[in-house]
C-alpha cells in the first residue's frame, strides 16, 4: 500500500471513457500525473476548475467507480531516459513493451516495468576531469555497449558547478549515480518530463540535405536535416512502405519510429524487418540505431495522444548527445483523432469535422520541435520530423492535411492513381512540395555537385512537359503530335519508369546513393536528348518509339544501390543502339 | 492467456448473462429514457463499462452498458432498446465489473443470438474460464508476423490476394450482391492445411431469409463441432449488434491461443454493427466527424480488427474476415474507408463483374491482400505461387486496356498480341475466376487452372515468371522443349 497519508487525495465524481473527473485535490497542477481507482491508472490533468479537475486516463477505465481514490503524484508524464533504448520496443508512455505481458491489462504497473529496466548494467567509460567546472551539455563519459551510436552520458540542463565525482571505468546500472557536478548527482538513467521540450542552444540557418535514399524524394522533393516532412496519402497508397523504407535506408545516426494508432501486425514487421538488415554504415543490424514506440490502434488511446511527444522527446535526448535523428510518426492523424475524442467528451466546441479548434496549434507544437540546432554542449545535431498524415476517404482538403501543410518544409503526397498503377513510391509531383529546393541547391553546389540544381530543373521540367501532352494526346491522339513532342512524352515515360519507381523490395533498388540517382537520370535525359535529335534528323517518331529502351528502364534493378559506373555503362549501351537507327 | 481470473465469480447458468447479479443492491431511479438510452439517478458506485441487468415491471429482463457515471447520475445504453419501457417499477442491477463471458470449447456446434443466448433449444453454454468481451490490446512485441495461408478453396482468393492466417482481411461489397453466399462459403471450406481449424461467424443485422440461408449452408461444418454461429437479425435488437463481434472474438481468442485452434472470424454486416455505433452516439448527442458517424469509429473498429493475429509460443491464429456493404458502391463511405485504413488489404466485390456472368464477382485488379507475399510461395503454397499472381495480374490490367481499345476499334483491328490478352482473360473468366458456390478447389487445382489461361498469351509476354516455372508448369510446354 502506497503512504496516501503523504499525498494530496480526492474523488473520482464523473467517468466517461478516458474521461475522468475528480474532486478535492489541492493544488492540482496542469499536465500534473494522478493515479484513480484500485488499478492506479495514471491520468493527466488537462483541466481545473476549483475543486473539480478534469483528467485524461492513460488506461481503459472499466470498472472506476464515482467515489474512487485518486492521489496526485506531484509529478509530470515522464520516462526512463538512459542507455538501452536502441533497439527497444516502448509503448506511447515510455514503458518498455519487451517486458511488459502479452495481454496489455490495466493492471501492469509502469514503474515495475521500468525498474527492471534500471536494473541492467552497462559499461561506462569516464572522459571528463574531476575538478574540472563543467556546463549543462558537457561530456562526462561514454556507454559504449548501448547500440550503434556512441551513448554520451551529459551534465543535464541547468546542472552547472564543478565535477567532485566520476565513477571510474566500470559496469553500472541505470540507477546508479555516475558523477557529482556541484551538488547534484548525476545517474547514469534519469526520468525525464516526456512533453517538455529539451533545451538546445540556438538553431542553425544553413540548410544541410537528409539524403533518404529514395530517388523520387532526394532528387524532386528532398528535405534538409532538421526539417520536417508530411506524407499524407489515403489507404493502399504504400504510406507505411514509404516510412519504412526512410526509417531503413535514410542517412540519420538514430532513428525514432512512432507507430501512433496503426496496425500491431506493422510493429512486428518494422520490428523483424529492421533485425534482419544490416546498416551499412556500422555494419550493425539497423534495429541498433532504432527506437520503437508502439501505440497501436487497440492500445488507449490516449497513450496514443502522448506518444507522439514521448517519440520527439527521445529524439531530442539522442540530439543532445550530438546525433542527427529521424522521427517518423505513423499516424499523426490518428493522433488527432485522439486529441478531437477527448475534446468531444470534455464538450469542448468542434471547429472542422469535430477537430478541436486548437488542432492547427498542436500540429505546429509537433512540427516545430523538428530542428538543427548547437546543443547545450556546443554540438551540431538535428531532429527530422516525418509525419504520416491518413485523410479520410483520400480527401486531402480535411483538417489535419491542410493544416500539416502550413507547418511542414516538405510535402510528399502519395498519390491513390499511381499507387493502382503499380507505380511506387507513389509520390504525387504535381501535389508534393520541397519548401528548401534552392537552398539544398546551393549545399550541393558548394558540396562537389555543381549539375545537381540543373538537372533537378530539366527533370522538374521534363516529367511536367510529357504530363501535359498526355493530356493532350488523349484528346487529339498521340500521332497528331509533333515529333519532338512524342519524344518529351516518351522522356516522361522513360523518367517515370526508370527512375521515379523505386522497388522496396528489391536488394539493387530499395536504397539509392546519390551518384546512383545522378547517373540513372543522366541516362534518361542523354537517351533522350538523342531521340530529339534523332527525330530532327529525320528518323520517325514511331520509330524511335519502337527501340528496346530496356537498358533505360532495366538499370536501377541491375546496378548496385552505389553502382553509377553500372548505369553509365548502360548509358553507352543505349546510345549506341539509338545511333543505329541512323 | 490474460483470464484475470475472477475470484468473485461463481458458476453461473448462461453464457451471455454470466454477471449472477444475486442479491446486490438495485436502482429504481429511471430519470429519463431516450433512444437506446436509460439514465438513472441514484447510483451510488457503478462503475464505468459496468454490464447491468435491467428488470421490468411487467417481469421482462434487459441489459445494459454503462456509458457514463457523472457523480450519483448513471447513462446506460440498453442492449435490447428502450421500447416499452416507462420510468416507473424498472429495476436496474449492476454486476460490479464489466460484462465477461464465459468461454471454452462448449461453444463450438452451438447456434446464438447476438447476445450469446442459445438458439437451438440447447442449455445456455458454459465454459471454464471468464472473459471480458472488450479482450485486452495484445502486446505487439509478441506478435508473430503472419506467415502460413488459410486456404479457403476459392481460387480468386487463394491465387491472388491469399489469406493469411493472423490477417484482417475485409470483403467490400454492395447490397445485392452475393458477398454472403461468397463468406458461408469460406466458413464452410477454409482449412489451415491440415492443422485444426475452427470458425466463429457473426452474423450483424442480416434479414431473416438470410440467417436461414446461413444456418442452412453452415450446417454441415456446425454438426462437425467447428462452428459457432452468433446471429443478430435484423429486427433483432440495434445496440446488441455492438456486443456481438466482441462475443466473437473473445470466443476466437480463447480457442485460438489457449486451446491452439486455427480460427477464422467472420462478421457480417459491418455497416449494421456501425449503424448500431452511430445510434448511440446521436443519442449522447456526440458531436459527428464524417456522415454522422463519431469520431471515435476508427478506434472502435481497431478494437476489434486488431484482435487478429499470431502470438509467440501459442500456437493457434485468429484471422479476422469481416464483410460490409458500402452504401451507394462508395469505397469513400467511413466504415469502408476506415476499415481498408485498419485492414491488410481489401477484397472488393464489383457489380459489373457479376454482369459478366462471375462468381464470386471479385474485382481483381483492386483487391490486394498487403500479407500475401509472406503467406504465400515456396515452403508455404507452391513455389511458383507469387511470380504467376504478379503475372495474372499484370496481364489482367493489360487485357482491360485491349478490351477497352477493341470497344473502339473492333477486336479485329487489334494487334495479335492484345487478341491474345483478350483471350486469355475470357479462359481466366469461365475457368478460374468462375466458381460454383458450393465448389471446392485445392490449391493445386486452382494454380494448374492459372497456368492454363496464361497458356493463352504467347510465352515471350509471361516476363514475370522465371524459366525454370514456365519449363515445369506451362501446359505443353514439355512436350516442345
């Protein structure tokens, strides 16, 4: 039995699903953590009005009763921040899943969970001098057997003074202090309020690429480190595809997957997927530089609502140490829809379609933690926010798309027609943005790749040109066309094809290297400026049409994912039987 | 498996009404009765989601749900409706937890209402454990991605969008056509390879033409002692539809992971279940997303498909198949949109494909079962099983395009490779994708019919299939080589 004497303690007096109302609490504080009823099931305070608070329960509420106990905590929604979370599953309040029991009860305490988790031991290796004045952000030693990214223990914020005391070289467990800085002991795993955002130094102007690894993005739409992106795409449009295959092949030290009401069948897949890949730039498994946080959409939902913030702010804690993250939440619409079923039962006034009027608002709360910043201890690092965003019915004017929009650098919309035609990714280029295009223009001129704005422009151009005389051949028939016209629409097709698609599946295609991307749509546009010339010279558009343009086509399946000189070959290949035709 | 097992809960009679609210304190305090709604006054310690009796004055027995306690205020919906019903001499009894069930191999061969009650003139079923019907979310991390196929001996579904056991596979369909002929047919003839596999069917909101049709078709597999048969009517009561899907998967839950069966969960009709949600959410005067459906349909919906799967160390699988008719053929209605958002694909059901004269009138080319690849191919079907999918499919969307081409110009002034399109697609129509609905088909059968239609195009357009299967499976193509 807790010591309630110590507590603040009231009543629960109104229950209505997550809802919950209690009374005679003092002092209650927003966003203050209460445990209600037998089972303690934590539940945020959202609301007070004198006496009565109004709480949002982190638990399926079956069975609370008017009259039941409810003791504040005098604490914030937090969680266990510390070595061991890479490569872990933790559900929407940071509790780890991988010991949790298989039927997710109300009964199962959290702080059980968690204290196993303090318990594991780690290596610590001590970089920083005793009697030395140390700042918040400041190095005092590494774990190096935590993942695949240096664990780099730091001075939390606002913890300034001397450092008395360092372990030295030893195996410790989470709960263990670690070092002394001026009078607050440092331990090796701290709790840490998971809705605050983490403090940071300043953000940086210049604008440095996030290369993905999917053509269609890095060459069209491509979006800078710390940045953030939104995906809206209705279902069958290979949204979840897309997220997978950024949260494996994307060029970030750590990656957060936020799976926020979706398919528990997904996490398992993510889950298995990841363990099986190996990440080429460690030579590791790619689950090593991931966390997990699964909500899915039978679990409570508003757990739900917080996990997408507990992901941002475990993001947040690997940027502090100096990392580039990627936090990918699968769905933030779900998200919403949590936000919009608790303002209804609170009967809070609905602005669109039910959503609560402040859903812009805490969008931009999400969105705007994404960002690349110098850290407290003066380290360059970022936070990329990738937010799926799944419009009902496909209808991409409904609140949550249009108000994503406003807020993001980058918009990849998928596309429901190409998706039916096999076309994958199917992003949009006609509804998809990239807010950052001339300024990561201008990082890769200064970057070694001085054609890379040029040949965005002429494929831009391109892929524009051959969709307009589609349209147009469809009306008046494709030989009523001028040669050099039928040769702009068979460009298209050539680009769509060739080096737009992307298949995830594949071993050669899934990942693209930069160079890769650069020589693949080279060879369409030389093909292609040959055809025109061809067609100039007299040759028949229809047979130009008719070459074998496989070499064009087959290239990004047959080459490695780094192989340019692969596609360079098939370029000499393809020209050469173009120059036949002569 | 969870079981909380209940201390407090002793042997009852009916499975459905397991609650023994004996001697406990009842409320007479009806305040007011609107729609499916009761609200009662007085009602000191009820708890949330609590299950309740509900007793009348002329001696007639409801139930109910808690929606909401708000201080001694109580909001229940009634199972049965309020009709009838006056707020003088009803007494309202509450079992103290919410509603469990009682579950166990007794309910295989039974035939139930909505609520679980007997309708064969059998004794209420029993079983030893007691479960709550809202199940618990299972722990994702023990999941076990679907890896085996449930064969259901229809050669559309087994060759092109599989199903896999532990998948969430809806059938989309429109009113008139045969979607439930097409669903008894999988409760009768699904099979897991020799594996024990049971079925639940829960019927929502179904005419009563309709539940004789199914008791009818599902008699032999009931006799069998595989079946459990939920049926709600559709002038049964609205808000029991809402109790029994639930019912059903609790059942499926307890038989799959604690008694190691394979099972499959058919609902029908998903709309009506979502109807009944609606209801009760303009009742509460809720505020509406879309259509007046509230906002919460998502999650509701997820509480359910979602209790599909495979779990680590257990043997058994709950693969969840529900039907729903989409009101005006429309994919974009919410309960279609929402599900195909929860679901791992969509088996859609066309009304021009039954005008051609086929059933079960699936549409090929936007069906996709998104679990196929890992339930399907060498070690788990045949080993050519994918490559010839990918292939029909892809000749399926190229033989639309010629027909659509040769509506304009004439079949004759098509090239001869589109005339070949154009054939194989009607070989595939009369000998593959047509199937009597009481005709069963092993897989065997069903991939040796694709290969005859895809015998029908001229080998240099089969690019999708490796030599090594055109060589073992073509028709005729040994006898050449």
């Amino acid at each position: 039995m807790a010591p309630v004497t110590q507590r603040r303690v009231g009543n629960v007096v109104r229950v209505s699903g997550p809802l919950v109302e209690v009374e005679g609490i003092e002092g209650l504080a927003m966003l203050e953590l209460v445990e209600v009823g037998p089972y303690r099931i934590s539940a945020e305070t959202v609301a007070v009005t004198g006496p009565r608070a109004t709480l949002q329960a982190y638990e399926y509420t079956g069975g609370l009763k008017v009259g039941d106990l409810a003791a504040a905590t005098g604490a914030e929604l937090s969680g266990v921040l510390g070595p061991g979370l890479l490569g872990q599953v933790f559900d929407g309040l940071m509790r780890p899943l991988s010991m949790a029991p298989l039927w997710l009860a109300p009964e199962r305490t959290g702080s059980a969970q968690a204290n196993t988790f303090l318990e594991r031991r780690w290596n610590f290796d001590p970089t920083a001098t005793v009697g030395s004045r140390l700042a918040p952000g400041d190095v005092l030693g590494t774990v190096p057997d935590s993942g695949a990214v240096e664990h780099r223990l730091l001075v939390p914020a606002g913890v300034t003074g001397e450092l008395t005391w360092l372990a030295p070289q030893s195996r410790l467990r989470g709960s263990d202090v670690v070092a002394r800085v001026g009078d607050h002991d440092v331990r090796l795993a701290e709790r840490a309020a998971l809705r605050r955002q983490r403090p940071f130094r300043t953000r940086h102007a210049e604008v440095v690429p996030l290369h993905t690894g999917q053509r269609v993005l890095d060459l069209l739409f491509p979006l800078a480190r710390g940045a953030a992106a939104a995906v809206p795409g209705g279902f069958g449009t290979g949204k979840t595809l897309l997220l997978q295959q950024i949260a494996k092949w994307s060029d970030a030290d750590v990656i957060v997957y936020v799976g926020c009401g979706e398919r528990g069948n997904e996490m398992a897949d993510v889950l298995e997927g990841l363990s099986e890949l190996e990440d080429g730039r460690t030579g590791g498994r790619l689950i090593d530089r991931t966390v997990i946080i699964a909500n899915t959409s039978n679990m409570p939902m508003m757990a739900r609502e917080a996990s997408i913030f507990t992901g941002i702010t475990v993001a947040e804690f690997y940027r502090d140490m100096g990392h580039d993250v990627v936090v990918i939440a699968d769905s933030t619409s779900r998200w919403a829809e949590a936000l919009r079923e608790f303002a209804n039962r609170n009967g809070d006034l609905p602005a669109e379609e039910g959503y609560p009027a402040d859903l812009s608002s805490a969008l931009a709360s999400f969105y705007e933690r994404a960002g690349r910043v110098t850290t407290l201890g003066g380290r360059t690092a970022s936070v990329t926010v990738i937010g799926a965003v799944s419009p009902p019915g496909g209808d991409m004017s409904e609140p949550v798309t249009t108000d994503s929009q406003r807020f993001v650098r980058a918009l990849w919309m998928l596309d429901r027609d190409l998706a039916y035609s096999r076309h994958y990714p199917a992003v949009s280029w006609t509804g998809s943005f990239a807010r950052d295009v001339d300024a990561l223009g201008a990082w890769q001129a200064t970057h070694g790749r001085p054609g890379w704005v040029e040949r965005r422009a002429r494929a831009a151009a391109l892929i524009a040109e051959a969709d307009r005389l589609e349209s147009l051949a469809e009306v008046i028939g494709v030989s009523s066309l001028p040669g050099h016209e039928r040769m702009t629409m068979l460009g298209g097709r050539l680009l769509r094809e060739g080096v737009l698609m992307q298949n995830a599946l594949s071993a050669n295609d899934g990942f693209c290297s930069v160079e890769k991307t650069a020589a693949l749509l080279d060879l369409v546009l030389d093909v292609v400026a040959a055809c025109r010339r061809l067609v100039e010279q007299g040759i028949a558009a229809a047979a130009v049409e008719q070459v074998d343009f496989g070499p064009v086509l087959r290239a990004r399946e047959e080459s490695g994912p780094s192989d340019a000189a692969g596609v360079a070959a098939s370029r000499t290949v393809m020209l050469g039987r173009l120059e036949q035709l002569l | 498996m969870t079981g909380s097992p209940d201390p407090g809960a002793a042997p009852v009679e009916a499975a459905a009404s397991p609650q023994q609210i004996g001697v406990q304190v009842s409320y007479g305090d009806v305040r007011e009765l609107r729609g499916p709604l009761l609200v009662l006054g007085g009602a000191d310690g009820v708890g949330w989601d609590e299950f309740a009796e509900v007793d009348l004055a002329g001696g007639g027995q409801r139930h109910g749900l808690v929606l909401e306690v708000d201080r001694d205020i109580a909001t229940l919906q009634v199972l049965e409706s309020t009709g009838g019903m006056a707020l003088g001499g009803i007494r309202v009894r509450f079992a103290g937890r919410p509603l469990h069930i009682q579950v166990g191999s007794g309910w295989l061969g039974r035939v139930c209402n909505g609520r679980g009650e007997p309708l064969d003139g059998g004794p209420p079923v029993t079983g030893a454990t007691f479960l709550p019907v809202s199940g618990w979310p299972l722990n994702p991390v023990h999941r076990e991605p679907p890896r085996q196929p449930v064969l259901t001996g229809l050669s559309v579904i087994d060759a092109l969008t599989t199903l896999v056991r532990g998948q969430k596979l809806p059938i989309f369909s429109v009113p008139g056509l045969p979607h439930l002929a097409l669903a008894t047919q999988i409760a009768s003839q699904a099979t897991s390879e020799g594996r024990s596999f049971r079925v639940v069917f829960a019927a929502m909101g179904l005419t009563h033409a309709d539940i004789a049709y199914v008791r009818d078709r599902l008699e032999e597999r009931s006799a069998a002692g595989e079946l459990v048969l939920l049926l709600n009517a559709a002038n049964d009561p609205v808000i029991e539809r809402i109790l029994t899907p639930r019912i059903a998967l609790t059942v499926a839950e307890h038989l799959a992971y604690a008694e190691g069966h394979d099972v499959l969960v058919i609902m029908s009709d998903m709309t009506s279940y979502a109807e009944a949600i609606r209801e009760v959410s303009a009742a509460r005067r809720e505020i509406p997303a879309r259509r007046g459906y509230p906002g919460y349909l998502y999650s509701d919906l997820a509480t359910l498909y979602e209790r599909c799967g495979r779990v680590q160390g257990h043997d058994g699988s709950v693969t969840v198949l529900p039907v729903l008719t989409m009101p005006g053929g429309d994919i974009t209605h919410p309960v279609a949109d929402l599900t195909g958002y929860i679901t791992e694909g969509q088996i859609v059901l066309a009304p021009d494909v039954l005008a051609r004269g086929i059933y079960p009138p699936v549409d090929v080319l936007s069906s996709l079962s998104r679990l196929m690849r890992s339930g399907a191919g060498k070690g788990r079907t045949r080993e050519d099983h994918l490559d010839v999918a990918a292939q029909m499919i892809a000749a399926m969307a190229r033989a639309r395009q010629a027909a659509e081409l040769a509506e304009l110009v004439g079949v004759a002034a098509l090239s001869e490779t589109d005339r070949s399109y154009i054939a194989y697609r009607t070989h595939l129509e009369r000998d593959f994708l047509n199937q009597g609905p009481e005709e069963f088909r092993s897989l065997e059968e069903t991939l040796d019919r694709a290969w005859a239609a895809l015998a029908a195009l001229p080998p240099a357009e089969l690019t999708m299939v490796s030599t090594t299967f055109l060589d073992r499976y073509l028709p005729g193509r040994k006898d050449r080589s």
